[in-house]
C-alpha cells in the first residue's frame, strides 16, 4: 500500500546524486525537478509524488557510483505501484465497492493504539509536521482499506492450493525445507577494572576457571561476574545462529567447542568474554507433516503474485495510460 504514513520506516533524505542537467536542481540537491510522472485514465501522477515515496526507501545506503542507477530502478517501480494503485481504486469505483464508516474509524483507531500509544494527538503533531491534513490520510487510509479488499476478491480469496500441489512443490524442493542451524550459548563477560585496585578481567576469568573445575555451574557464575543483561538468566542467550548476532573473534570461539564445553576467555576492547557451547542443532530436512504449512503458505504467495500481475496487466489494457520519462543525466 502506498498511504504517506503507512509506508516503510527508513525516511533517508535525497542527497546530490547528478547534476543540475540531469534529475536534480543544482539550488536544492534535494529536490527533483517536478513535473508529469504518468496520466492514468483522466488522473494524474507527479514526478513529486513518487519521489515523496522513493525517499521512504533506504537506498542511499547504495555505493555513490550506483545511486542514481538504483535511484532509476526505485523510482519505475514506485511508479509502477503507484499505476497499479489508481487502477485498483477505479475498478473498485466502478464495481460499486463501499466502506462503512466504522471500518475507517476502526483502522484509524488501531493505527492511533498500535503506533501512538492511544493518542490521538501525537497523530495530528505527525501530521502537522509533514504537512497533511487529518482528512487527507483519513482519505489515503479509506484508499488502502478499498485496495485491500479489492485485492482480497481478486486475488487471496482465489488462491487454494491442493493438496497434491502442495506433495508435489514438497517432493521438488526438500532442500527448501528444513530447520535452521541453531547454537544455544551462554556467555560471562568482563567488564575491565574501573579503578586501580579491582581485579582485572585476568584474575577474575582465573577465579571461574577454578570455580567450574570445582562444580560450579556456569549459570551461577554468570550471575555473580557477568556484567551484562543476561546475567540475570545465568548468561544464556537462547539458541542463536552465532554469525548474526556475535563478533567474528567470538564465532570462531564457538566453532571449536562441542556443546557443555567453555572456551578460554577471549579479551576484546578491554573485555573479558567466556562463551559456553549448551547445545548444537544442524539443520535437518523437515518431514512433509511438518514442512505441509510452510509449503501451503509459499505456494499461497506464488500464486497469489501471479493473480495480481494477471489482474493488473488485465486492468492496464482497460484503461488509458501514458508515462513519461525521466530527464537523463547530462
């Protein structure tokens, strides 16, 4: 859905991309020159209004040589969207499709509990700040709420993949299938002295050497050095794949232990860090009673994406529509 205030998080400003000859204003490099984006039917779509989308997405992150080649990409499938938006509204004008006034009222007040903690206010100072009106999102949210049910008749509710569909993508791609490599760990760590006279992270991580040799579990050594907020759930982070969570250096710790073993401590900007391998789980292929819901719910998504681009390439040869392109880069 393209509403200005339901869109992706990630609001990255335009920065000078090219140059005053190409998409940009040389005053404001921020700024791209406005003018016709596509007329759709009798309406039409500004190069304002999708770049006012493109913004919400985080390609700036892109490398500078890249930028205006994404910058092109983001915007043709902003437009693109933005099309398909129009014509979605205009088949549901046609077809007569209305809305009760409590289901806007309805969304709105779930947008206000789940993104404004009940208030209505903070709504209308966002609002304020962007310049929208309250009935121009009221409108937008109307919008949304009309192409989702739209899509809902034209698309999800046709979607009902057999069962021998599902057998069959399950017995094609096994390999898809399977649970994730999983490492429970546990870890302490050291904080460094925090003025002369403590005991530094050496003598401390010694004292807990000892203390597991002994019988001490680790969990209860955790509670006692460990200066992290797992401490309190005797230093375990639950089961994690290691490389999205932990540094290099603490990964390969990992790699060398076979699960109730400890490392040595590893010093890492100042601090101690003792890992502790509970358990390994390796991905194993799931039996088809339990891959048959995520199977059902990939086949629903496949087919649903192929409805809706029969449905929006059958609604774009009904209707009359004309884009323009971008200036290029000079």
């Amino acid at each position: 859905m393209m509403s200005r205030l339901s869109l992706s998080a990630g609001l990255i400003a335009l920065a000078g991309l090219v140059s005053a000859q190409g998409l940009l204003s040389n005053k404001n490099p921020a700024v791209l020159l406005d003018g016709v984006a596509a007329y759709v039917n009798s309406e039409m779509i500004t190069i304002g209004e999708v770049m006012s989308e493109v913004r919400r997405s985080p390609w700036a992150d892109t490398a500078p040589e890249l930028r205006e080649k994404r910058l092109r990409e983001l915007y043709a499938a902003t437009l693109n969207a933005l099309i398909d938006r129009k014509l979605i509204l205009a088949a549901a004008q046609k077809s007569k499709m209305e809305l009760q006034s409590w289901a806007v009222d309805n969304r709105i007040r779930e947008i206000v509990a789940n993104n404004f903690d009940g208030d209505q206010t903070k709504l209308h100072d966002l609002l304020a700040d962007r310049k929208i009106s309250f009935e121009e999102w009221k409108k937008n949210i109307e919008e949304d709420l009309l192409i989702t049910a739209m899509r809902y008749q034209q698309v999800e509710k046709r979607v009902a993949p057999t069962p021998s569909e599902i057998r069959a993508e399950y017995e094609a791609n096994k390999g898809r299938y399977q649970t994730e490599t999983a490492t429970a760990v546990s870890m302490i760590i050291l904080d460094p002295p925090a003025q002369e006279g403590d005991e530094s992270v050496e003598v401390r991580a010694a004292k807990i050497a000892k203390a597991l040799k002994e019988g001490t579990s680790f969990a209860s050594l955790a509670k006692t050095y460990s200066r992290d907020a797992k401490a309190a759930d005797g230093g375990s982070w639950g089961k994690v794949n290691p490389v999205d969570v932990f540094r290099r250096e603490i990964v390969e710790a990992l790699d060398k232990l076979s699960p109730g073993e400890t490392s040595p401590m590893l010093v890492l900007d100042g601090y101690g860090y003792i890992v502790r391998k509970d358990e390994q789980q390796d991905a194993r292929a799931l039996t088809f009673e339990e891959a048959a819901p995520y199977v059902e719910s990939h086949l629903r998504m496949r087919h649903a994406e192929k409805l809706y681009k029969e449905w929006t390439d059958r609604l774009r040869t009904e209707s009359y529509i004309k884009i323009f392109e971008l200036p290029t880069g000079k």
